[in-house]
C-alpha cells in the first residue's frame, strides 16, 4: 500500500463536481493537488477554498483540449512541485442526442474533450512518471462506455476509447511502477446530471438497486482506492454504480 503522503496529484477538471471531490479526498490523504479547470474564475476560487492551511493546493487553469495549455499547466507545476505521481484525467463533457440527428460538432467536442484529452494529457505526465519510475494514472470514465446509452453515442464512443487507452497504457507501463486504472461512474449528481432536469432524474434513480444517485466522494473513494492502496492492480475499471449494470 502507498501512502499518498506529500504525493503530487493532477485532476483535470476539477474546479466542480466529482473532480473538486476527488481532489479533495485527495488532500484529505496528504496528497499535494493541482486543481485544474477551463474556467480560470473557478480554478483559482476553488483552489482557494481547498487550500486551508496553505501550501498544499495549486490552482492552474488548463482547457485539455488545446496542447498549449497542457503546457503551460506542466510548466507552473513543475515550478512550484518536482515531480507528478498522481494523475487523473477526470475532464468532460456531454453533447446528448439520438444518433441520427447527431452533428458532427456534437460528436468531435466530446471526442475532443473525453478522449483525445486524455492522449494528450497524459502523454508527457507519462515521460515524467517513467522518469520517475512510479506514477499512478487513474481515468473517469463511465458506465455508458461500457454498457452504451441512448442519445449518448458520442460519449459512449469517446468512455469506451478511453478504457481501450487505460488498458494499454497499463500494459506498455506496468514495468516502470505505473498503473493506470479506470473509475466507471454511474449517475453521480453534478451540475452535468442536474441539466437533465428532475423528471428524467426520477426515472433514473427508480432503476439504481441502491435507491439512490451517487455522489462525487463515492467517485472519489474508488479514485484514492487506485492511487494508494492498488499497488498490484493495473487495467482495470471499476463501476461505482449503486448497483445499475445496464
Ligand atoms: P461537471 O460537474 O460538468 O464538471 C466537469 C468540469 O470539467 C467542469 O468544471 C467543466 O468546466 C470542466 N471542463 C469541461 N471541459 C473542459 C476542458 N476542455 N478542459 C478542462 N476542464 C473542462 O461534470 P461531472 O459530473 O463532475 O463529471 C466529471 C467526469 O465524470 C466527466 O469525465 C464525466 O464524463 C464523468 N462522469 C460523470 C457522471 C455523472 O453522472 N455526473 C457519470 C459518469 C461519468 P465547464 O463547465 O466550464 O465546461
């Protein structure tokens, strides 16, 4: 088991929602965080509010789908901070809509966005990690990537490709000390959910087993799970889904 202890994590946007929770439970653990979100208001309010005795919370804007930001988000923390061993890639969006009236837009920002993000992201946090010899990468994915989603195929495409990439990067990286997992979510209730309003929330949670939607600290507890105690375990994803296997 490792301790995460003065560990230096990156959670891709994390300004809200389950990323602000998983960032959070993060520093609860003794991590040191970078919070990072495409809105600049939110990461630097965010960051400040997470940062309570000081010193352990960096606030660095970055929109992961533009190369130049990413730089410039590795560029700031490696002033401040040595080394990354904790990175994941938690940014997304949804651009819902049934299949045959689906734009290209639609399609590309969230392809964009959930997946090529990720590529692109974590491709030099790897260089360091392998530098390193140890890193810990842990990738939001979903339950719709696995099981598929009406009016989500775009999204279902782009958590599909994104466990594809856990799997690999858990092969290629495994003799360097780095694991990559994936956390699958089911229906967490963030601002991304609440857009759905509450009728079609309703329908929702009368399918969960548990009753309920999860909330972003269940998320985060299966994200402190891979990056601490998972020493020995690499490639895989986890559904944190109250029970919905559909
Ligand atoms: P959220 O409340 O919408 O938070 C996502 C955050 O990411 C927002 O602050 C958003 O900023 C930011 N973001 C969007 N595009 C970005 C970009 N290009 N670069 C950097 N940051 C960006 O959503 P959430 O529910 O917490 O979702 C977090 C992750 O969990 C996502 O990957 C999502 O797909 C996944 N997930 C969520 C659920 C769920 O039920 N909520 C289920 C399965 C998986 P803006 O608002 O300014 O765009």
């Amino acid at each position: 088991m490792d301790s995460l202890v003065d560990k230096v994590a990156v959670v891709t946007g994390s300004g809200r929602g389950i990323g602000r929770s998983i960032a959070e439970a993060l520093l609860h653990a003794g991590a040191k965080v970078v919070i990072s979100d495409i809105n600049e208001e939110l990461t630097r309010q965010t960051a400040s509010e997470l940062n309570g005795s000081g010193g352990r919370v960096l606030g660095v804007p970055c929109n992961v789908t533009n190369t130049e930001s990413i730089e410039t988000l590795l560029a700031t923390v490696s002033k401040s901070w040595e080394r990354i061993d904790i990175l994941v890639n938690n940014a997304g969006i949804t651009r819902d809509s049934l299949f045959m009236r689906m734009s290209e837009d639609q399609w590309q920002a969230v392809i964009d966005t959930n997946l090529t993000s990720a590529f692109k992201v974590t491709k030099p946090i790897l260089k360091l990690m392998s530098k390193q010899r140890y890193g810990r990468i842990v990738n939001i994915a979903s339950t719709t990537g696995i099981h598929g989603n009406f009016g989500q195929a775009n999204y279902a495409s782009a958590k599909a490709g994104l466990i594809g990439l856990t799997k690999t990067i858990a092969l290629e990286y495994a003799s360097r000390g780095i694991t990559c997992n994936a956390v699958a979510p089911g229906f967490i209730d963030t601002q991304m959910t609440r857009a759905l309003g509450e009728e079609i929330i309703n329908k929702f949670v009368e399918r969960i087993p548990m009753g309920r939607m999860g909330l972003p600290d269940d998320i985060a507890a299966a994200v402190v799970f891979f990056a601490g105690q998972a020493a020995y375990v690499t490639g895989q994803v986890l559904e944190v889904n109250g029970g919905l296997y559909t």
